[in-house]
C-alpha cells in the first residue's frame, strides 16, 4: 500500500514538481533528470514523513532543497547524468499559445533571481501562506512578506524595463 500512497500523493501534487523543475532547469533533458532525482529523493523519506506539516508544504521542502543542489551541481560540473525511466508525472496539457507565452516571459524574468528568491516566488505564485513559505525555506513569515515584495517589485520593473 505504501508504494500505491506515494504514486498517488505525487499525482495529486505532480504540478508542484513540475513547477520548481521548470523553475531550475532550462532544458527538457534537465527537467527530467530534476524530475527524477525529485521523486527519489521525496520516496526515500516519505517514511519519515511525520505528518506535522501539510504534505505539500512537506514535499516543496524536499523538492526545493533538491533542486536547489541539483541546480548548484549542475552549475559547478555540468555534467551529463543517465536517465532513470520513471513514468510517474504526467505534465499538465500545454496552455493556450498566449497564457503559455505570459507564462514564459515570467520563467524567464524568474530564471534571472537568485535562488532563495526563485524558490520564494514560485512558492507564491502557487498561493501558498507565508506561514507555510517560511516553515519550507526556514525563514521568518516577516521576511517572506518582505522579500516576496521586493521580488515582485525587481520583477515589474525588469519586465517593464525590457517593455515586453
């Protein structure tokens, strides 16, 4: 039962995956290594999942600091890594070409901040509470407030800057 739990508890949140991969990977290849190393990573401790977290807030941090050394390691050895088939997500439908293209434009300026800000906006823009934000990232809710601010601020005005 316990391998048919974590299957469907990464269905029910696999758009969380796939956002934080989007995030932190440029590339298709990237995505699925993150992807993988994601889902291994968020098996291997699903049974020290205690419960006193929300399961989401619970896997943000998992994949978060997952990605958050992928994308370092990565950085520093750029290296390539086999691939692991595992065919557990399923990417949500493509949107329609003009949300899609919003939507680009926004990764892109995303790809642009540091990675505790790339990491605080994704959290945001999937309408998590900032008491949830700052239990997955370790922060004060108080700092999550204001750097939320200042990254939508940095945001709005490098959008507006390149007049897209």
């Amino acid at each position: 039962m316990e391998r048919e739990q974590f299957i469907g508890i990464i269905q029910e949140n696999k758009n969380l995956i796939y956002k934080i991969c989007r995030t932190y990977c440029s590339g298709p290849e990237l995505r699925k290594d993150l992807e993988q190393e994601i889902i291994m990573n968020l098996w291997n401790s699903f049974e020290k999942f205690d419960g006193r977290v929300k399961i989401s807030t619970w896997m943000y941090r998992v994949a978060l600091n997952t990605a958050i050394s992928f994308y370092r390691r990565e950085k520093k050895h750029q290296e390539k890594k086999t691939s692991i088939d595992t065919n557990i997500l399923v990417y949500p439908a493509e949107y329609d070409s003009e949300h899609e293209a919003h939507i680009k434009i926004l990764y892109r300026f995303i790809d642009r901040q540091n990675q505790l800000d790339k990491a605080l906006i994704l959290l945001y823009l999937d309408n998590i509470k900032y008491s949830e934000i700052a239990s997955i990232l370790g922060i004060s809710e108080t700092n999550v407030a204001t750097k939320i601010s200042r990254i939508k601020n940095k945001l709005r005005e490098q959008i507006t800057s390149e007049k897209i």
